[in-house]
C-alpha cells in the first residue's frame, strides 16, 4: 500500500534540483526520479568523455560488447540483448563503427542468415584509450559509498531490474 508523502517533511535533493515545488506523490515516484535524474547525469559524462574519440556511448557500448566477444565474435541480435540501452538501431551502430574501421562483420558458416560481428584492431585501440578515464569516472561516481553501501546499491538496484 502507497503511504502519502508527509507534507512537512523537508524537500529530498531530488526535489530541489528539478525545482519541484510540490512533493512527489509517492515515495515510489520520487525514487524513480531520483533514479533517472542520476542515470541521467552519468550518462552526460560518460557521453562526455567517449565523445574525445569521436564515438556515442551506445557506440562505446558495441565496441565492449564485441571486445568481450574476444576472436569467436558475436551474432548481431545478441548485440542488441547485451546493450546497456537496447537499440533497435544495431545495424545503423554497426554500420558507423565499420565505417570508421571500428568493427567488422561477415556471414556466419553454415547458416549464412546470421551475421557475425568482431572488432578490429583500431576499435581495441579506442577502447584502450578510453578505458582509464571511463573507468576512473565509474569509480568516482560511488567513491563516498562504503563497500557494504555499494553492494547494497548493486543490490537494490538488481531487484529493480528484475521486477
């Protein structure tokens, strides 16, 4: 059962940075928001920072998806199960990052109906360069959470993933 925000109760950060002036109309509501509002921000500066190589995120993205595919490769669908932010687009994300010489893909053997998609030199070398700034960002992003509070999060986080 929803219990009604309390009135008196001293407007969350949330709140305050979106300037909302009325509560939220559950606490269920205003974590959400909460929870979009940071995912939000975290993908500006990941955006930020993959933009130096030229590359989107969802760019970013394929290209660690096909770097842990390793040599074997990976089908296109199973790209686009694997994206952070599922795209529809998968084909048009392939089709720039071959271009740009990024990745590569060729007919499977024998069932020449599934496309295989592997990563090339030069993408391994765009994922080289941005691996220490991307991942000093990921851990600053948490760095005031204790390790217990971060499992805690990763926790949370997973059963609302998995409703």
């Amino acid at each position: 059962m929803l219990m009604p925000r309390n009135e008196s109760i001293v407007a969350s950060a949330v709140q305050r940075e979106i300037q909302q002036k009325r509560p939220f109309h559950s606490l269920g509501a205003e974590a959400l928001i909460g929870l979009l509002r940071t995912a939000g921000l975290a993908q500006r500066e990941v955006n930020a920072i993959v933009a130096r190589e030229g590359i989107t995120q969802q760019q970013y993205n394929v290209l660690r998806i096909l770097r842990g595919a390793g040599e074997d490769g990976i089908p296109t669908l199973a790209i686009r199960d694997r994206m952070l932010d599922p795209s529809p687009g998968v084909t048009r994300l392939l089709d720039r990052l071959e271009r740009a010489g990024y990745a590569r893909r060729q007919r499977a053997e024998p069932d020449r109906r599934q496309v295989m998609c592997y990563i090339t030199p030069a993408g391994l070398e765009v994922l080289a360069r941005l691996d220490q700034p991307v991942n000093a960002y990921d851990d600053a992003v948490v760095e005031m959470l204790s390790v217990a509070e971060k499992h805690e999060l990763i926790r949370m986080l997973d059963a609302i993933r998995k409703r």
